[in-house]
C-alpha cells in the first residue's frame, strides 16, 4: 500500500473485516515466487505485513496473522521454542508482534485462542506450531503481567490437559514438548535437564546438557518437509533430532551418531583462543551469526561449517530439526539489516578439524 492509500477502519458488527482468518500473504512457501527469492533477508521482506493493515486488524486477526507467518516453522530452528519466537517475531521484521502487544485485550485473546487449539486432527504439525508458538507468547513478560490469578490457573489447566493428550498422542514422542512449563520452570532458576561439561581444545570447560525428549517419527519427517519447502538451497545431510545442536556439532563433535549434547554458548571457544577470528574463511572454517543480538543475546546464536574454500556453502543443525548443507545467506539465521550478522573462526594454531 503506498503513502497515498486511505486508512482503513477497524471492522465493526457493521462493517465485516476484510482479514476474517487474518492476513493473506502474498507470497507463499512452495511457490515459484517463493522459490525465486535468493535469501533469508528476501523471505523476511517478503513477508512483511502493512502496518496500515494490521491497524485495522482486530486483535483476534492480528493473532491469526502471527500464527499463519509463513516463516513460522523457525521457531524450531533455535535452541528452544522461547528463543525462536523471539528471533521470528522480534528479530525479522517485528511489526506483527509488536501491533499485538500493544492491544489492551491481547492476554484474553491468546488464551481463547489457545483452549480453542485443537491437538489432534488434520494439518497436525500446524496446530502444534500454533501451540507451542502461544505458550511461548503466553509467558512473554508483556501478556503474563495483564492475566489474573484465575487466569494462570485456566492457562495451566489448560496447558496440562493439552500435555496430557499429546502424551497419548502417537504423532508425538513418548515424552513431548511442552514450552510453557519448560519457560515456567526456567524462570523460577531450575532446569529439568541433566548438564555436564566438555572441554576446548584449550582445555576450558564449557557447559552442554541431554535434551530429554526425542521427535517422533512424523515429526522428524514435517519439520523436514517444512524447511525443505522454505529453503530451496538446502539439502538434508542428517535427520532431524533432539539429541545435538549447531554450536555441539560445530566445536564438540561432528559425529552425528555419537553426539548426544547441546551446547548453548559457544564463545568460550573464542575467548579462551582455541579458535581465531578470521576476516575470510576456507574450507572448516566455522561460521558464527549473531542476529543482532551479539555479544549477550545467546538465544540468537547459530554455528556452521563451511564445506568450500569461499564459504558460499554451510553444514549447519537447524535447531531439533535437520543437519543441513545450505547456502552462506538461505537459512533461519541470516539477515543483512543494517549489515551482515555473522562471522568467521579458525581452530588457531593450525587447520581446522
């Protein structure tokens, strides 16, 4: 919409919305349009919505809008469900977000919302983003601040039931994931998962920990079809899994069957000098994007290797989801506002492993 466009009016019971399931976005995963865009930075621009339209957006299609981002499935592509709708929807463009926490209704919104989510039925792994995407915004300071007493006991009520029927769930794992006790437990200072260290080549002792929880089958193979369809340049290298992250396979080990830790802060690799930060890579040369967030936004982390001499091409574990190779700029990870946000590091002292 250009500058020059009329603003448009909030719907009313007498003026039907035009954005009844929210926004439409124009360009598509699995479409030719799609395909032809040639970055990340192409993707998240594409996706942009007019603030113009989402002004004139019940809080109701403000939300459908978010929870249809075509982009959404990088909510997994982080070390965990939290930290992947804050880069999403903060870190890519944020106009979405930022419209919805600024709505007065947006706690009650989100919850009706959520009780209505369904756990089973079709389009299965769709409903399940939109469940752990709201848990995540239902714990987002600016919403758990305007929900009562009554309301957090509704909202755990129903975030149980909904624990409950995924466990019985066989499109889920034995042990599946549940974002909002996980965020509750993290910020009350525990953590249920079981942590130890392992050591850079300098003998530093860096802190990994056992997930807990494997993908299902099903889920394994959606959330691989999901970025495949996003990212054309990518190919599948390892299956999607629980049991590593980026930053374990990028320093700890390249071994995708023995591997079994994830690692949330790599930079103790850097400062402790047992890799070097280089101005050009070559081949092993380990790629370290920051999203902005560098140096304390951990959560915004993502490490690869390069598996040519200019460092055009990456192999890099994409969160729970697969170990790709893809292009340097056609990931979750890449943006290039205002500048390009990664950089480059070599095992010092000699060849990279």
């Amino acid at each position: 919409l250009s500058a020059m466009a009329p603003a448009m009016a909030v719907a009313t019971e007498e003026t039907p919305s035009p954005f009844p399931a929210g926004y439409q976005y124009p360009i598509l995963p699995g479409t030719p349009e799609w395909d032809a865009l040639q970055d990340n930075q192409e993707k998240i621009d594409a996706c942009v919505v007019p603030q113009e339209i989402l002004d004139a957006m019940t809080t109701e299609e403000v939300l459908e809008t978010l929870l249809n981002y075509p982009l959404q499935t990088n909510i997994y592509a982080f070390n965990n469900v939290q930290a992947g709708v804050e880069v999403v929807y903060r870190g890519y463009s944020g106009e979405i977000l930022e419209t919805l926490l600024t709505r007065p209704d947006r706690a009650e919104v989100i919850l009706r919302r959520y009780q209505k989510n369904p756990v089973s039925g079709e389009n299965q792994f769709d409903t399940a983003e939109d469940q752990d995407t709201m848990e995540a915004l239902m714990q987002m300071e600016e919403v758990k601040e305007l929900y009562s007493e009554a309301q957090l006991l509704e909202i755990e009520q129903a975030v149980t039931e909904k624990y409950l029927l995924r466990k019985e769930d066989s499109y889920f794992s034995d042990d599946p994931l549940c974002e909002y006790f996980r965020i509750e437990m993290e910020s009350a200072g525990g953590s249920p998962l079981p942590y130890t260290t392992v050591s850079t080549p300098n003998g530093t002792a860096v802190s990994v920990y056992t997930t807990g929880y494997e993908l299902s089958a099903t889920q394994k193979q959606e959330i691989h079809d999901k970025h495949a369809s996003d990212y054309k340049s990518a190919r599948c290298i390892s299956d999607a899994t629980t049991r590593y992250n980026c930053h374990s396979y990028a320093y700890y080990s390249t071994n995708t069957t023995t591997n079994r830790y994830w690692m949330d802060d790599p930079r103790f690799y850097f400062w402790d000098g047992s890799y070097t930060e280089v101005p050009t890579p070559r081949m092993n040369s380990r790629i370290f994007y920051y999203n902005g967030g560098y140096p304390d936004k951990v959560s915004d982390f993502h490490s690869g290797i390069s598996i040519n001499n200019s460092g055009t091409r990456i192999r890099s574990k994409w969160g729970a989801g697969c170990l790709w190779e893809h292009d340097v700029t056609d990931c979750p990870y890449y943006q290039d506002i205002p500048y390009p946000r990664y950089k480059w590091y070599n095992l010092t002292g000699g060849s990279t492993r």
